[in-house]
C-alpha cells in the first residue's frame, strides 16, 4: 500500500529551476527528479529538482517522449540520501500540449506514484498514478521562498 499525498508542496525557486530546465530543452520534452524528505503526513514537501537529460531513444521522439537516464536516477538518489532526502516524482514537460498525463505516460510511468507535468506555457501539474494506471489530480500549493510553508508545514 502507498501512501497517497493530498498535497503537493513547492517553492517558487523550485519551479523557476523546473521552467528553465524545461525551456532549455524545447522544443524537446524536459525532465527532472523532485526530491525531498521522507514524507510523515499526507502534505509532500518537495525542496530540490534535480534536472535531468531526456535520453529517449529514438531522438527524434523526444519533443513527445522522454526517459532519464539510470545513471542520473541513481546518482540523484544516492546524493538525496546523504542529505535526509528521497526522490517524491518525476517532472516532465509537454512542449506542445496540456499537462494531463499522456497514454504513454500512464503506461511507461512508475505505478503508485507521483508526476509533475508543466504545459506549453509552463504550468504544472500533479497527478498520482495508480496501479491500476489510472490518474489522479493531486492539488498543488507554492509558496514565496522567503515565507512561510502554509499547509505544508
């Protein structure tokens, strides 16, 4: 059994690490690994996007495809690991369309977790896959760096 979040919390710094990674990457999709601490409540924290190089093969797939690569995964978890941190999602972006999980997305991605998916203009969204491969809006709360977490704390 997992534990479903009911809310997913970032900072602006987060999302603008996120945005410029994504932009970066277009008009091929971007990705990245949203780390954070192990979550004790429903409220998932995430403090860290670890950008990520789309390694779809092949290439010419990429502006609606994406894969990290296993090397990234395993470097990001071992380095999250030594600060109290684990790996919450992964985020990718669609270049060109809504941020809704794609049939491929819900295939391809990791069952009983969480995704991050940023639209053509940049606005994410989070959803939870289940094991069944169906998708979940999971709401989203952003704070301003410098203030308080609201519900997240």
């Amino acid at each position: 059994m997992h534990f479903v979040p009911s809310l997913l919390c970032l900072n602006h710094q987060c999302l603008t690490v996120l945005d410029c990674n994504f932009r970066a990457r277009y008009p091929e999709e971007g990705c990245a690994l949203l780390l954070g601490p192990i979550p004790t409540q429903s409220h998932w924290l995430v403090n860290t996007v670890w950008p990520c190089c789309n390694v779809w093969q092949p290439p010419e797939e990429r502006t609606s495809c994406f894969a990290i690569d296993p090397r990234e995964q395993l470097a990001a978890q071992r380095w999250a690991r030594g600060k109290g941190l684990q790996p919450l999602a992964v985020a990718h972006s669609h270049p060109g369309t809504a941020a809704f999980p794609s049939e491929q997305d819900r295939r391809l991605g990791l069952p009983e977790a969480l995704m991050l998916i940023t639209d053509r203009d940049g606005l994410p969204r989070a959803w939870w896959l289940d094991a069944d491969r169906r998708v979940t809006s999971i709401p989203m709360e952003v704070w301003d760096s410098g203030r308080s977490q609201g519900a997240c704390l």
